[in-house]
C-alpha cells in the first residue's frame, strides 16, 4: 500500500525552516565552544593512562606489627617522581602511603611486594626490602596535621615502570576548574586484607565523592568516599578519571582529565551507634601529600 505525507500549509514549512535554523545556530556554537576548550589544552597533552600507571606503581608493604609480637601490620603503598633539584630529566622515587602504616611496622625495614614481568607475559612477585628506620631512627617524614608519609626508596636496577610526577597530585584549583563536586566518581587501589589480583597486583575499586564541600582543602582536611574499607587499604591512592567532561560553561570532547586526589587513612566510624563503620572512606587531600613530599630533603640518599 502505498502511503502519501499529509499537506502543509506554508506557515507548517515556515515553522520548520525555523526550527532547522535554531538547530544550526546552536550546533555552531556549541562547535565554538568546544574547538576553543579543545586548543586550551593541546599544548599539554596526555601520553600515559593513569590506570595502568598507578596499577604498576602500588605495592602491598607488610612488616612486624609493633607490639604485637608474631603478628604482621600491612597496608598499601604507591611510588611518585620527586624532581631532581638541578636536573628536570630525573626524578628520585619517593614511596608514600598513610603515616599510620609506616609507624605500624616495628624494626628497621619492612617489605614491598614487586612484580616482574616475564617473556610470556606473566608477572612474578619479587618481595623488596625498604629502609623505614636506621638504628631505629625514623627515615620517612609525616605531615604534622594530615596522615601521610613519604619515604625515599632504593629500587631495583631492572626495575622499569612509570611513575607519577608530583604534578599530578591535584591542588584546589585542580578541583575548582574541573569542578569536582560530590557524586562524581574515584577510583582507588589498594590490598583489602592482603587481597590481590593476580600476580601480585592491587585491586581496584570505585564510588562516589561523599561529602562537601572539598575546598579549600586546607580547612576541610578530608574527603568521604563512598566505597567499601577493609584493613589494608590504608594508604591506597585516589584518582580521577574522566573524558568529554563540561566545565566552566564548555564541553570538552576528547579531553582526558586524570589526577590524584589523594590517599585513603581510614573509615568513617557512628560515635553515636557504638563506632559501627559505615563503609566510607576518609581520604586525605592531595595537597597534603604534596606538602609532605616537600618535607623530605631536596635529594635522596639513594642515586
């Protein structure tokens, strides 16, 4: 059967010209705006998937608990880039994790689990011996308001992922220019009670920004993060990840914003119900890592 539009009568076509015509004004500057957002930031663009780098560069640090004889203390611990002072092509490894994790082991040195990759494909784990202490002298630094450590490490020779710079640790115009607000979505690694996946790595997990407001970070000193807290994820990074996202009145396509948020110290307890954990997250700010790293000397011990 053969079917025949309905008639229009000239002001219907006259509506429908106009209508088309709104559309491609509106297409237009929507184009406008994202050509613009796109030029901003094709001066600095992004190589390496904060993913994959992050996956390689957290490790599962465990010791002798302190006063706890025949028992282990274990948590999670990332490596970042400090820049050498007088030289922007090196960078020395700094090992950061919560302060209470460090603090937590007894003796000397405590032990990170590598991984080391094989011809085939597979990975094997290599435990790696850290210096936290000499002569039970503490070497790592903590920040005086915040709970998080930093450490410079010796690394394996053959030792070759990427790292992080410190650039990356997100500041409070960091999150005021992408507008980071709660509800948006982190992801964070770490060893929930000396979990992993296979072959040695972390395991990662994700939620939602919790709590507000975030900034300035210097006040609010902590983010709640709506994921489930186990022992041993203490001093996992928190990222952020997210692409053709609209900020400052622009979308942004094919933009890839990533950064670290910080780190997770803890869950968050009701005083009130006899600290029953509420299954979220306590995650110190970026900044506060950052301010510790700067506490440590301008060059590491270790070339």
């Amino acid at each position: 059967m053969k079917t025949t539009e309905p008639a229009r009568s000239g002001w219907q076509h006259t509506l429908i010209l106009f209508v088309v015509l709104l559309s491609s004004i509106g297409v237009s500057l929507l184009l406008c705006g994202i050509s613009s957002a796109q030029a901003e930031d094709s001066a600095t663009p992004i190589t390496y998937d904060i993913n994959t780098v992050l996956m390689e560069a957290t490790f599962r640090i465990h010791g002798a608990a302190k006063g706890k004889p025949g028992q282990i203390s274990f948590g999670t611990a990332f490596l970042m880039g400090k820049p050498h002072p007088d030289d922007n092509t090196k960078a020395f490894y700094v090992l950061i994790s919560a302060a209470h994790v460090f603090a937590g082991i007894e003796g000397d040195n405590a032990t990170i689990t590598l991984r080391v990759r094989q011809p085939d494909g597979r990975y094997l784990e290599r435990p790696w011996p850290i210096e936290l202490r000499r002569n039970g002298e503490e070497l790592f630094v903590r920040h005086a308001e915040a709970d998080v450590s930093a450490l410079y490490v010796n690394m394996p020779d053959d030792f070759a992922v990427t790292i992080l710079p410190t650039a990356l640790l997100a500041n409070d115009d960091v999150l005021k220019k992408f507008e980071i607000h709660p509800g948006d979505e982190l992801f964070c690694l770490g060893f929930p009670l000396l979990a992993q996946s296979p072959m040695g790595f972390p395991i990662l997990r994700s939620g939602k920004i919790a709590s507000y407001p975030l900034v300035p970070t210097s006040i609010h000193k902590s983010i709640l993060f709506d994921f489930r807290v186990f022992e041993g994820n203490s001093g996992g990074p928190v990222y952020f990840v997210d692409r053709d996202r609209t900020y400052g009145g622009n979308v942004y396509l094919g933009q890839k914003i990533q950064f670290v948020v910080g780190l997770v110290t803890s869950q968050l307890m009701a005083p009130a119900f006899n600290n029953q954990a509420l299954q979220i997250a306590s995650v110190v700010p970026a900044p506060f890592i950052r301010e510790t790293i700067d506490l440590l000397p301008k060059t590491s011990p270790y070339p």
